[in-house]
C-alpha cells in the first residue's frame, strides 16, 4: 500500500472517531454542542481529504 493510501486510509478512520466522540460528547456538554455544527464540519472534511488521498494515491 502506498504511503498516500495509507494517510488517507488513517484520516478516514480519525474522522470516522470524531464523528463518534461529538455525537457521545456533545449533548452532555453546552459548549460542545453550541459549536456541534462545526465539529460535525471538520470532521466530514477531513472525511473527504482521506477520501480523495486514498483514491487519488
């Protein structure tokens, strides 16, 4: 497997547990769920940069 693959195979999986961790966090905590909208943005960014990296590597 490519080194690219690899990262965008590695982001995948980290946005796959960030979405986990805000959806647990966040309604147990006001401040987290105040910025719940651009957490959920990040991590479906860093969704698609995997997404392109393991397909374009």
């Amino acid at each position: 497997m490519e080194a690219i693959k690899l990262v965008g195979l590695l982001l995948l999986l980290v946005s796959a547990v960030e979405v986990a961790l805000w959806r647990v966090l966040a309604p147990r905590n006001p401040n987290l769920n105040k910025a719940f909208p651009i957490l959920m943005a990040s991590a479906v960014g860093t969704a698609v940069l995997g997404l392109l990296l393991f397909v374009l590597g």
